[in-house]
C-alpha cells in the first residue's frame, strides 16, 4: 500500500470520528453507514477509493464497538427480550437499508 493512501485513510477515519461525536446516536449511525456502504459497493471505484471509503471512512463511522455498547447498556439493565428484539431489529434493519443503497446505486 502507498504511503499516500494510508494517509487518506487516516484523514477518513479522522473525519468519521468527528462525524459519530457529532450524531452520537448508534443507531442513526448504523443506519446511515450502511445506506453508504451499499450504494459504494456497487459504484465502480478504483481499489484505493473503495479502501480509503469502506476501510476507512465507514469503518469508523460505523464502529462495531459502539454498536455493542448500546446492546450492552440494554443487557446489564437485566431487560434480555429488549436485548433480543433491538439485536435482531438492528440487523434487519441495516440489512435492507444496505440493500435499498445498493439497488439505489443501480439506478
């Protein structure tokens, strides 16, 4: 990897970052990473856009470990069919709205 696009992917998680502080709701987030992580997959980018965007940009914008502090704070409250619900919900939800990206880009 060149030097060059390492540090476009550093600057992308720089600004993903501020993005999620700004939102600081993980669900909006997951949602609105995922729309873009469908409609980027079926764009036909160069290999280092696709990297710096997917691996750097939403990597961070849609950070996994933010997602499971949400499920987290649900489990430790003792509330495990609310747990179930969201989990599942959340998948399904990003699922399609990754999909509806996607077939989005298409058109």
């Amino acid at each position: 990897m060149k030097i060059k696009n390492l540090i476009y992917i550093l600057l992308a998680c720089y600004l993903a970052t501020f993005f999620r502080l700004l939102i600081n709701n993980n669900f909006i987030i997951s949602i609105i990473g995922s729309f873009f992580v469908g409609f980027i997959i079926s764009k036909k980018l160069s290999s280092s856009s696709k990297q710096i965007l997917l691996s750097g940009f939403f990597s961070c914008f849609t950070s996994f470990s933010g997602f499971i502090y949400f499920l987290y704070k649900i489990f430790i409250q003792g509330d495990l069919i609310k747990l179930i619900i969201v989990l599942n919900l959340m998948i399904i939800i990003n699922l399609f709205t990754m999909y509806f990206g996607f077939w989005l880009s298409r058109k």
